[in-house]
C-alpha cells in the first residue's frame, strides 16, 4: 500500500471515531444509555480492528512464504544453471587439452621420424 493511500486511509477512520463520538454526544439520550451505546460501539470497533487486523497477518504470512518459494526457486534454478555452464566449460577445456597434447605428439613424432 502505498504512503499516500495508507495516510487515506488513517484520516478515514479518525473521521469516522470523530463523527461517531459527536453524533453520540449529540443525540437526546440519557447519560447511561449514551455510556452504554459509546461501550458498545467502542467494543464493535476493537472488535473489527482486531478482526482486519488478523485478516492482514494472514495475508502477510502468505505473502512473505510465497516470497521465500519463489527466491529459493530463482536461487536453485541459478544454482543449476551454473553448474550446467561449469561443466560444459570444463569438458570444452578438457577437450581442447586433449587437442594440444595430440598436436604437440603429432609436431614431435613429425620431428623425430624426419
């Protein structure tokens, strides 16, 4: 979530507590009934905090395991890739070892039968 929506978002609830609490103050209503309607509504909201909360570690942990499956896939694949090249650059060098030593037994067997 970007800066600018998260600050959004934070201005909306504080918007919403401070439009809740003036409207219960405001409203005709007893002291105990008005008491007991701000518990309420005070409960409701620690409540659906708590619960979004939850819901966003959750997601959190499910987004951090698929992270860590996807860079140890990168890392193995990376790791295969390398050892694919390693090997195929050291039969190309044992390959192209094995052409000087014949053409260095080629030069001396040319030199001591001529």
């Amino acid at each position: 979530m970007s800066d600018s929506s998260g600050r959004f978002f934070e201005g909306l609830l504080v918007g919403g507590i401070m439009g809740f609490l003036f409207g219960m103050l405001a409203a005709p209503k007893s002291g105990a009934d008005l008491r007991r309607q701000i518990a309420d509504g005070g409960e409701d909201l620690y409540k659906n905090a708590s619960d979004q909360l939850t819901d966003f570690r959750g997601k959190a942990e499910h987004a951090l395991n698929d992270f860590q499956h996807r860079g140890e896939e990168v890392l193995k694949t990376a790791k295969d890739n390398f050892n694919d090249r390693k090997t195929q650059i050291s039969n190309k060098i044992q390959e192209m070892a094995g052409h000087s030593t014949q053409a260095l037994v080629d030069d001396v067997e040319s030199a001591t039968s001529g």
